[in-house]
C-alpha cells in the first residue's frame, strides 16, 4: 500500500512553526546551563538535592529550569508529530497552534524561574495546553481515516 501526500504551499509555516520549538528547546537549554553554573551543580547530577536548594536560590532555580526543560522535552514529540500531520491537511492551522503552544512554554519557564513552581500554570499555558490537546486529536483523526482509507481500499469496501 502507498499514500501519496500532497504538501500544501502553505506547508512552510509548519516547518517555521516546528524550528520554533527548536529554538525554544535550545534557549532552556542555555538556561539550565547558566542556573547549573551559578549552583555549582556538578554533572552527571540532574537536580540540585534538597540540602542544595535550602542553602542556595540558584539551586532551586537550577531545579526550577531543568524541570521546565524536561517537561518540554517530554511533550515536544507529541507537538512534532501532531503538528507535521495536521500541516498535511490544514498548514496554517498547524502552524498557529505549535507557534502558540511555544509561546506558552516560555510563559511557562519564565513562570517556573520565579522560584515558585506553582507560576509555571498561568491562562498562556492553558491556551497551549489545549491547543496543542486539540491538535493531537485532530492528527488522531487523520491518522485513524489514513488507516480507514487503506483498510478499506484493500477489502473493497
């Protein structure tokens, strides 16, 4: 079985869209660096230990950053694979939700670095968060008809 795919001219946003979050990965990343340094957390460790964090505000901000680095790591498949496929369909779209989605995970590092993991949520966040949630079941739908198609290609229906 082959699908052929028609790209979009719009399709070029997707691709601007999903180097955002490149960008974004790689600015929390020099974050985290930069808190790992004024911590003087050595590494392999991950986080700054307790007995850390009570000494020393960059240590909880070190643990602050790394764990909004590693919460976008986490979902970052999800937008990349969610967003290449709606661009197939609707690139625009596509693009808009992953562009917001990394709008709110800056808000939301920028939310974390206050020291109070509790900022990290705020209403930026919750737009991403749905939007990126919608954007999933949006690439759910268009993957479960693409299996559909091809099932049913095949049994003559």
């Amino acid at each position: 079985m082959s699908t052929t795919i028609q790209v979009p001219k719009e399709f070029g946003y997707v691709g601007a869209a999903l180097i955002s979050t490149v960008w974004l990965i790689l600015g929390q990343g020099f974050i985290v660096g930069r808190y790992r340094k004024r911590a003087k957390i050595e590494y392999p460790q991950m986080y700054a230990e307790l007995a850390q964090v009570e000494k020393s505000r960059d240590a909880l901000l070190f643990n602050c950053a790394q764990r909004a680095h590693q919460n976008t790591l986490e979902s970052i498949p999800v937008i990349w694979a969610s967003t290449a496929i709606v661009g197939t369909q609707m690139p625009v779209l596509a693009a808009s939700v992953c562009g917001i989605w990394t709008i709110s995970r800056i808000s939301y590092t920028l939310g974390y670095l206050t020291g109070n993991p509790r900022k990290r949520v705020n209403p930026i966040y919750g737009v991403g968060l749905l939007g990126s949630l919608g954007l999933t079941a949006t690439a759910t739908a268009y993957g479960a008809r693409w299996v559909w198609e091809g099932i049913s290609a095949k049994l003559g229906f």
